[in-house]
C-alpha cells in the first residue's frame, strides 16, 4: 500500500494518492519555490533527490537483471515456462521439417511436386521461425524501472490538477495503456497479453513480430496437414508398400502425429492471428478488450491502427527482419535503452 509523506512544508498541500490505480495529482506549490513532490511507495527507495528501484538484496542502484541476458545487451526472460514452451516451439517445427523431408516427400517420384513443396515449407518454417525469435528477443516495449524520480516527474511540466498514474510494483511512471506484467517484471507500453510460446510480452514493440509469427505458423500447419494427408491416402491405396523408407507402424505413427500437430496448430494460430488483427483493426489491446476499459486515448483510424504496427503498406510488412515504425518519444525517460 502507498503512503503520502510529503510534508515539506506547512503551506504547501500534499500530494494526492488515489488507489486503486495509484494516481498522483500534482498541485502547483509556487511559493518562490520548484515544485517538490516527495512520494515514498514500498518497495522504492530515495537518495537525495532520486528514487530508485531497489535491487534483489534491497540496495538501491543495483542493475536489475532479471529481463537482460549477454550482459545487458539483449532482451530476455528467464521464465521456465516460457522457456520450455519456446524450445518447444522449435522442437515441434524441426519435427515437421523432418517428417516432410524424409518420409513424405523424400521417396516420391515427381521431382517437380518434391522440389516445390521441400521449396515452399521451408520458407514458411525459416519465416516461422525468423519470426519467433524477433518476437522473443525483442524489447516489447518497457518502461525503466524506478523512473518516478522528482527531476522526471518535474520535467513532464505537469499542469494544475492533471493526473499521472505510477505503477506500484516497479516504482515507474505507466504512461498511457501501459500495463504490468508480473511475468516481465516491467510496465509494458501497449501491451496486448504475456505470450509463453515467445517467452515475452507483446506489445509496442514486437507486436508485428508476433503476428508473422502466428501467421506463418499457420501456413505451415495447413501446408504439413495437406501434405500429410495427402501422403496418407496414397500409403493406404498403395497398403504401405513403398510408402518411405520407414516400417509401415513407424510410417503410420509419424504420420498421424504430423497430421494431430498440423490440424491443432493452425486452429490455434490461425485464431490467435486473426485475433491480433481484429485487436489492431480497432486500436484496443487484448487486455484493455478483457478488461472492458474505456478508451481515454485518441483512437487512430483503422488504417493508421495498421501503419502503427507495419508502417506504410509494402512487402515489409511480411518480413521479420525489418523494424516496426517507432513512436514518437515525448518523454525519453519512459523508454529502455
């Protein structure tokens, strides 16, 4: 819970605290003096005029490491789950690369069917995969840790009676449709939900990377299913004789577990795609739609909802390898680096 301490001066009102959001409303103190909002929140600590966040063993200014990996240079999380659900990913994907190369499409006797299809499921499985790891090791959008301090709340230039929310977890300043994330650790600008298969948040920042991610992920279930199928019927026709270079059991087991994880992934994905789409069409996060919030912020235009994510309309939009348009940033402090 957040307590108001500030009593620098007799003359001067507290600062407001309002739960449950944790609004802070700044009132202008000018009695020849800068205005000094004083704010103590658990789990923060001040030294002089800076708040800092406190690190693991409750000393203020320790570099907090827990969503760094190569010594602060790269964005990750050290989730378990979504550890084991992201090696999982690439698991199921190398799963289905072999069973198309080796079993269906390497004892065929059409070079031109084999060639086309080995051409068009690598592509999908390499932007799948390209995708999936942008998605993972890209910063979705974090606010800095302990960034409440008097010299950033200061420099806002904040109005008489104008509101701004601080998160009372991290000890930052949540700009506009930024929300927590216990998973994180962080407030995440935009954020959309927590997704365990990337091991991230997705948010401002990767939010395209995640929906390549689902969308060439069902491309590719689709394509395995159809091959899979396809290869199945041909096997019973034939009563597994020549059907590959495996036993007609192991033929069978491979087969119906490509054809189960096709069949389950494109459902899954094919949704989650058309989800984040919906989502971005109407310039509303998944969890500002699950929690029924109303909408202070300016909607965009549904095309300028899309711009947002992709930019302007070209093939960029389809590769993971080129960066989302940016925001403007107003206020620097509110970005990691």
């Amino acid at each position: 819970m957040v307590k108001d301490v500030s009593l620098l001066n007799k003359k001067m009102k507290p600062t407001t605290l309002m739960n449950p959001r944790q609004s802070l409303r700044y009132r202008d103190w000018t009695l020849g003096a800068q205005l000094k909002p004083h704010i103590l929140q658990l789990g923060c600590s001040m030294t002089g005029s800076m708040y800092e966040p406190l690190g693991p063993r409750g000393v203020a200014g320790e570099i907090d490491p827990h969503n760094r990996c190569l010594g602060g240079r790269v964005w990750c999380i050290t989730d378990i789950c979504g550890i084991i659900c992201a090696v999982m990913t690439w698991l199921l994907v190398t799963y289905a690369e072999f069973v198309v190369i080796t079993v269906i499409l390497g004892t065929t006797t059409h070079p031109y069917y084999t060639t086309i299809n080995i051409f068009i499921f690598n592509v999908f499985a390499f932007l799948a995969l390209a995708s999936h790891f942008r998605a993972m090791f890209t910063d979705p959008g974090a606010v800095p840790k302990g960034n409440a301090t008097r010299e950033n709340i200061q420099r806002m230039g904040l109005r008489e009676g104008q509101v701004i929310f601080k998160c009372p977890k991290c000890c930052s300043i949540k700009p506009e449709r930024a929300h927590h994330c216990s998973v994180c650790q962080r407030c995440i600008r935009k954020m959309d939900h927590h997704c365990p298969w990337v091991n991230n948040c997705v948010g401002e920042n990767n939010q395209k990377y995640f929906v390549l991610f689902t969308l060439y992920i069902a491309l590719l279930s689709l394509h395995g299913l159809f091959l899979g199928i396809h290869q199945f019927i041909i096997c019973v026709g034939n009563e597994w004789r020549e059907c590959s270079s495996f036993s007609p059991p192991a033929t069978v087991v491979l087969l119906l577990f490509l054809i189960f994880e096709s069949l389950l992934f494109s459902i899954f994905t094919a949704v989650m795609f058309f989800t984040q789409l919906q989502a971005i069409w109407n310039d509303e996060t998944g969890i500002e739609q699950l929690k029924k919030e109303q909408a202070r912020w300016e909607r965009k235009s549904r095309w300028r909802s899309i711009q947002a994510v992709f930019g302007r309309f070209s093939l960029t939009w389809f590769s993971p390898f080129t960066q989302p348009p940016l925001p403007a940033r107003s206020h620097s402090y509110l970005y990691a680096v």
